[in-house]
C-alpha cells in the first residue's frame, strides 16, 4: 500500500533522479549499476506548498531528498509566539531529512516537516535499505557508512549548539564566568 501512495508520477526522467540522488551524500560512493537499483525502489511524491509531510512526534518511516522546492521544518514549543510552533530550518533542493527514521525503531519524528513551496520529494524509507542490504551489500554498508556519518556530524553541531544555548543562558543568568 505504502508504493502505491508514492508511484511516480511527477519525476521528469531517469536522469534527473539518477542525478539527484548521486549528488546525495548518502548515495555518492555507489556505482551507477548501484545508484540504478535504488532509482528503482525510492518513492517520489509531489507535495503543495503548505501540505504536511509528516507531523512532530508521528513514527518515522525513512528520510526525504528534496529533488525540487523547499521544505520548512518546525518543531512545536509553548514557548513560541507563533502558535505553538518555532521555525527550525529552511532546506531546499538537494537537501534531506528524516534519516534518523532509517535506524530508529518505531523512532518518533522531532519536528514537523511542510512544503514552503510546491516541492518533489525522493522518498528513502527503512525497508528500501533493508532490500538494498540484503540484495546489494556492499552497497548497503556504503548507504550505512555515509548515514552514520551525517548522523555523527548532526549530533555534534546539536551538542555545539546546545553548549552555546547553555552557556548563553549562564551568561543572562550571572551565573557564567567565562
């Protein structure tokens, strides 16, 4: 059921999703018989501008590449002005979001995603990678290795970011002594 919701019917050729996803980072060490296989089992979905991918806090399936248009990504505070929700991140072609879905189970999304634009999404979900490992191996370490890379790097820049916030705060409250 979940293929049939994501059929193509909006990717103008081949090419341009062989080429979209070469130009991701999760899929650039893959050869082009390789990167042909995963053309083969990836979802693309069209969406219009203000149409909800996904919602805070649903379960994640798989991560999107943002093969044409922009997507915003809020996260839902009771701290924000703007009903309820703080803006977190702009991303725009080429960019993509959700992996963590790709190693959680059952993992919850951490913010809303919705599309600013009418945007092309390449749809990579969990049991896409399974069949790729289990079909293609060494691609599947490939895919994993890249994806445990940006995993490796998001979480740092989170901890970076979270260490200036803390310190900030230190720094209103009188409490930091730098």
């Amino acid at each position: 059921m979940l293929k049939s919701f994501w059929e193509n019917t909006v990717v103008k050729g081949r090419q341009d999703l062989l080429t979209a996803l070469k130009a991701n980072v999760l899929f650039q060490d893959l050869s082009n018989r390789d990167l042909r296989f995963v053309a083969d089992i990836v979802h693309l979905r069209e969406y219009r501008n203000g149409e909800i991918v996904f919602h805070q806090d649903e379960i994640g399936f798989g991560m999107y590449i943002i093969a044409h248009g922009v997507i915003d990504i809020t996260a839902s505070s009771h701290y924000s002005d703007a009903g309820g929700e703080m803006f977190v991140v702009r991303l725009e072609q080429g960019d993509f979001f959700g992996e963590l879905a790709l190693v959680e189970e059952n993992g919850r999304r951490s913010a809303n995603a919705k599309a600013a634009t009418d945007t092309r999404l390449i749809g990579f979900f969990k049991p896409d990678l399974l069949d790729i490992i289990a079909r293609r191996p060494a691609a599947g370490v490939k895919i994993l290795l890249r994806l445990s890379e940006v995993l490796g790097r998001r979480m740092a820049e989170t901890t970076g970011k979270m260490t200036q916030l803390n310190e900030e705060i230190q720094r209103l409250k009188g409490g930091f002594n730098p």
